[in-house]
C-alpha cells in the first residue's frame, strides 16, 4: 500500500487490552470499523470475528472500494448523476456540486434505453 493510496485500512486497538480492537477501513466518502477479539470468552458475548477474519473482510472491501473508484465514471463519480448545470460535475457524492440545481442523468454512464428509467442516486426517494 502506498502512501496515497485512497482507501486505507487503519488498525486500532485500545490501550492495554492487547486482544481486541479493529480494523478501520478509510476510503474517499466513507469509512466502516471491522471489530475484532481474540478472547474467547468476551466474543461469545460481543459476537465479534477473531483477528484474522476481520482482517480478511476489511481487505476484501478494500479491495472492492478501490475496484469501485478505478471504474468510476469521471463525470457523475459514480454515482450516474450530475448536475443538470454543470454536466461534467456529480451531483451525489462527496465531490457532489454545491450549486444546488437539479440533478440528471450523467450523460456519459446513465443515459437508459428508450422505455427504462435511469439508474436513481443512493437513497433516492421518489416523490
Ligand atoms: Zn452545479
Ligand atoms: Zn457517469
């Protein structure tokens, strides 16, 4: 992993308790904690992974999150909506325009087939 490398996987532990903690998985717009611990008795109970598997699933959405961010459309980021006035800026995300307009479908991504509705934003509420 390089320095720049936009999703990191960050371990955290608390102070004297070597046996539990987690690993924090960073990526541009979010982040998502796998906890771990290796005492069997507390686990039974936190119903927590032991190290290894969480290690293991926080790598694997590692992996997806910097697959998702290599394929991300350039125009809408990904998320196949822009601001309907300035086209070539998201307008979901975190890199969403702050002008406040309306939102449409990218251009480059998001244009359905005559009869389908576009793909709609993350959480989107119709109506
Ligand atoms: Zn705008
Ligand atoms: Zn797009």
């Amino acid at each position: 992993m390089s320095q720049d490398d936009p999703v990191r996987i960050i371990p955290h532990a608390p102070e004297g308790i070597p046996d539990t903690g987690s690993f924090e998985v960073v990526w541009p717009g979010g982040n998502r904690h796998f906890y771990w611990d290796e005492n069997a008795g507390r686990r039974a109970i936190t119903l927590h992974d032991s190290r290894d598997e969480a290690l293991e699933k926080a790598r694997a959405l590692a992996r997806a999150e910097r697959d998702r961010l290599e394929h991300a459309c350039p125009g809408c980021d990904g998320t196949g909506w822009v601001c309907e006035d300035h086209q070539d800026q998201p307008w979901d995300g975190p890199h969403a325009c702050s002008c406040g307009a309306a939102g449409a479908p990218c251009p480059r991504c998001n244009w359905p087939e005559d009869g389908e509705l576009p793909r709609m934003p993350d959480g989107f509420q119709p109506g």
